[in-house]
C-alpha cells in the first residue's frame, strides 16, 4: 500500500549526502554489492544484496553517527557526546568519537547481549548499563545530556543522522546504475529517509520499498494519519528495527520519497536469516534479514533489479541459536514430536531405527519413565528432529504413525 500527502519541507538534500560522502571517506568502508542467484531465481529478477553487515562497527550506523559528530562545533566536542543504545548504535558513536578524539558515553540496557556491551567499550565509549530496555537508558542519557552539557546523538532524528546514511544509496547507484527497486529495513526511519533523498533525487523513477517487522510496525499507522504515531510495546526479534515512534525528521522525507511500507512476521524473518546463512554465506541480524523475508514473502511483487539492503549483521550468538531453529521450522526443516511407546528393552532403538529409515536426522530426544499420566508399561518420548522440508517432515510423521506409534503431539 503506498502513502502520499503534501511534501514537506525536505530537510536534508542531495548535496548534504554528497558532503557525507565525502566527510566517510576513508572512514566508512564502500561495502560490496554481492549478487544472488537463488533469490533472482526466486523473484524472477536481478537481485543484489548491499552488504552492510560487512560495514566497520557490523553496520550502517557509523556512517550517521561519524558525519554527526564530525559537524559539531569545538566546544560541543570539548563536552563530549552521550547516546543510548542496545547495540549497533551504540558501536557506530563509539567508533566514530574514538576517531574524531571526542569523548562518548553510551547508555545500554542491563540486559543487552555482553558481546555488544564489550564491543561498544572496545571501541572506545564508556558503557553505562542502567534499566531493562532501551528506553529506560535513553531517558538516562538525555538526563545525563542535561546535567553535563554532553551532545545526544540521536540514532535516526537529525539531518545529519540521515546524511551519513543516505551515502548507502548513493553507492547502490554506483554498483548497480540500472536498479529497479531497493528494499530496506526500517525502524525509526533514518537509513529508508537517507537512501530515499539520496536516490530520488537522481533516479525519480527508482521504487524504494521500507520494510518493518509486524510486532514493531509504526510506519503504517503514522502515515496513514499523517504524523509519527506511537506503537505500544513493540515486540520482535529484530532488535535493530524495534522502534515504537517513527522520528519526526525522517518521518517527512519517508512521507515524501518512500513509495511504500511492508510489514513482515517473525517466521519470515527468521527463514530470511537462515537463507541468508545458507545461500549468501553472510551472517545477518534479523533487522538486516528483513528485506530478504520481503522478497520471499511476495517473490512477484518488486520491479528488478532489485537491491536488498542487508542493513547490520550484530546478532547474539544466543538469539542466532534459536532464531536459527525458529528458521529452520518456518521453512517445514524442523519437526519436534512427542510420542507413546510401549517400555520394554529396545524400544527406543527400534523408534530410531524407524526414523533413520526415514532419512531423519535427530538433533535432540527427551524420554519419559515416571509421569502420573503414564501407564505402568508406557514410556513417553519427545523428539525434535531435521528433515529436508515440508514433504519430507510429512513422510516422517506418517513413518511413525504407519509404524504403530501413538503420536500426542
């Protein structure tokens, strides 16, 4: 569904995303524009991904952060800078303060993930943990922006912000001059609003397609009243676009230049993520995944070629653990079952022998003696299995039932 109101006032132009581009200079690393055979297969068009998972800090948010700190006046420098952040922000203004010799203090939550609270420190910020989400540590640095007289820097709603982003669009339209569409992820808007300015204003006719996740999804109410509305409690595994608010500043130029916002769920997110894993060989975080769970939501729906925006690639070992199970499951890979047998000497071996006979592969058995529900010769057993796909996880489940096994679940 598309949007259009009145245009605003734009607030940044090309030639501020030029400036940035050349303000990122030997900072911010050109990032490759890797093609895809399997997802132009998949969408019957070109497709490329924008790799700024492979980006200095594992994203695109130094490229905002660098040209925002860099712009500052002297003594706003001399005060030092203070951001909140449960990771990729957090990375971008350390690194880039570390750079300009500014000194940074970074609010994270208590609970953010210890390779990003050890990241941001190694590249130079003070880490302060306070609260359990992220708004509670960002009403702690603007308290603490108060009291010292350090500069906020905002993660998406500055002009600057979205400058130093905008330079990915420019380098998409010089790897890739023909590009139909770009997809890319969005939660407060500032990367969709910087690659908007900086594509439209040379390549009106390119589409440019935001994309949020369904739990975090603020861009479709606020466009359709016309102002930045609120999205209660937004919960979903992609952290890096888990925005309740749209920023007031890219909010216009997304209202303006963005052709249209699409929402995607949480399995499509996490079959993304394994897709990327296993076809691209490019790690990803879920918000990056994002573009690529469009695409195979709606193969059909997007003008090629097409570029993919692989916004960020920071993702906890813990959550890729599960978000990787939770991929595979999506795509029919994955099949947990619980069943009764009989509880006799070799019982087990036999249901194994029955599942490697159905080129099965098991990744995890729990087996049941002593259970209230259990009769006195009953033994309950909990499987969680690989298959090849949905066809396969249905062979397999008609193995065990052919071979006399009560399934429960």
């Amino acid at each position: 569904m598309s949007y259009r109101t009145a245009h605003p006032l734009r607030s940044v132009t090309l030639d501020d995303v030029r400036g940035a581009q050349k303000m990122l200079s030997g900072v911010a690393r050109t990032t490759a524009l890797e093609s895809s055979r399997h997802l132009s297969r998949t969408v019957g068009a070109p497709v490329h991904l924008k790799c700024e998972n492979l980006q200095r800090t594992g994203s695109f948010k130094l490229r905002g952060a660098y040209v925002r700190i860099a712009g500052l006046l002297p003594e706003e420098r001399a005060a030092g800078v203070v951001a909140a952040s449960a990771g990729n922000h957090a990375q971008g203004v350390a690194l880039a303060s570390s750079l300009l010799g500014v000194h940074s203090t970074v609010f994270m939550p208590q609970g953010a993930p210890l390779p990003k609270v050890s990241a941001t420190r190694e590249y130079g910020a003070e880490v302060r943990l306070h609260g359990q989400v992220v708004d509670e540590a960002l009403a702690a640095a603007e308290e603490y922006a108060a009291r010292t007289g350090a500069v906020f820097i905002h993660p998406f709603d500055h002009p600057d912000i979205i400058a130093g982003q905008g330079t990915v669009g420019l380098e998409i339209l010089e790897q890739c001059p023909e590009v139909g569409t770009i997809v890319v992820g969005m939660g407060g808007g500032g990367l969709a609003a910087g690659i908007a300015v900086a594509v439209k204003s040379v390549r009106p006719d390119v589409r440019i397609i935001g994309v949020q996740a369904e739990g975090a999804a603020a861009y479709p109410p606020s466009l359709a009243a016309g102002y930045p509305v609120t999205v209660g409690s937004p919960a979903t595994m992609a952290d890096g676009i888990r925005v309740g608010t749209p920023g007031p500043v890219p909010f216009g130029i997304v209202e303006e230049l963005v052709d249209e916002v699409r929402t995607v769920s949480e399995d499509q997110l996490s079959a993304a993520l394994v897709l990327c894993l296993e076809r691209a060989k490019l790690v990803v975080e879920p918000a990056g995944a994002s573009p690529v769970a469009a695409l195979l939501a709606d193969p059909g729906g997007f003008s090629g070629p097409v570029v993919a925006v692989l916004s960020g690639g920071n993702v906890d070992p813990v959550l890729l653990q599960r978000v990787l199970r939770h991929g595979m499951a999506a795509q029919g890979r994955y099949l947990a079952v619980r069943l009764r047998l009989t509880d006799r000497p070799g019982a087990l071996a036999t249901l194994l022998g029955v599942l490697s006979a159905a080129d099965a592969n098991v990744l995890d058995v729990s087996h049941i003696r002593t259970d209230p529900r259990l009769g006195l010769s009953e033994a309950e057993v909990e499987l969680h299995l690989e298959t090849q796909g949905p066809a396969h996880r249905a062979e397999v489940a008609a193995a065990l039932g052919e071979s006399g096994y009560m399934i429960i679940d």
